[in-house]
C-alpha cells in the first residue's frame, strides 16, 4: 500500500511550537529563554510551494502571478514566519536555500530527454534572490538574530 504522508504547514508547526512553549512556561520549566537563545533552529522553505501549487496544472497559481511576484509573496511570508519565531525566542538559525528545482526526479521525469528544466530553474532564482536580502534585513534589524544560509543551488553546480 502506498501511503501519503501530509504536510504540516509551516505557519501551524509554529503554532504548534508556540504551544509547546506555553506548556513548558505552564508547567514550570525554568530557563526557557536561555535555551531558546542557544538552540539553533533549521528552516527550509519554498520548494513545496513551488512543486506542490505553482508548478501544479490543476491550480491557478502562475496564472495568477508571474515568477517575481509569487516570489515577493513567498518571502513576505516567510518573513513574517521568521519573525515569529524569534519573537518566541529564536535567535539562530540555519536557513536551506532552495536548489535547483529544474533537476529533481518529478521534474526529469517530466522531460523528453531526461535533462533538467532551466525554465524551472530560473523560475525559482526570484525567491532564492529575495530570500538572500530578506534575511540580511532581518540580521540588521532584529537584535541578537543570526543566521547561516545553506546556498543549496550553488551547491549542485
């Protein structure tokens, strides 16, 4: 039997994260904050997002918005995301750039001669480019936030 595995939404694993929080904070569990600040949190976002709703034919998506723009929007997103947890506390964090999507296996699959899709991949670069100075901004306007930024595109070149 094939079995699907579902997603959780990064917003409600924030929510989720939010209420572990609580709890902990409820039941008494000291030093909360000084954990947070020391634990480092790892965030990848935006290849789903791509793969499972823009590059989907059933939706309206990339109709509805041209590959910069999707991309501005993805980012105000995860911007907001970012926030949000470090206004719960977080203050390191690991960031996964999104790769080169034009080369996965559904996409391959997808090709006539089983090379990579460069239309893919360019459509991409938007959000890989907007992600780069959304967390520069946020490294000099929020105190005490740090990051390091995984270049996963560059990585397969």
């Amino acid at each position: 039997d094939f079995i699907q595995v579902g997603r959780i939404l990064f917003n409600q694993q924030i929510t989720n994260f939010e209420s572990t929080l609580n709890q902990l904070r409820n039941n008494g569990a000291g030093e909360v904050e000084e954990e947070l600040a020391k634990s480092i949190f790892f965030v990848g976002m935006g290849s789903n997002d791509y793969l499972n709703n823009y590059l989907m034919p059933n939706y309206n998506t990339k109709n509805k918005y041209n590959p910069q723009e999707y991309a501005t929007l993805l980012t105000q997103q995860y911007n907001q995301q970012l926030i949000r947890l470090y206004n719960l506390g977080a203050r390191k964090f690991v960031i996964g750039g999104v790769g080169l999507m034009g080369c996965i296996p559904s996409i391959l699959a997808q090709s006539q001669n089983g090379a990579c899709s460069e239309e893919v991949n360019q459509l991409v670069l938007p959000f890989h480019n907007n992600v780069r100075s959304m967390l520069t901004s946020l490294n000099s306007n929020l105190p005490g936030f740090r990051f390091s930024y995984i270049d996963i595109r560059n990585m397969f070149q």
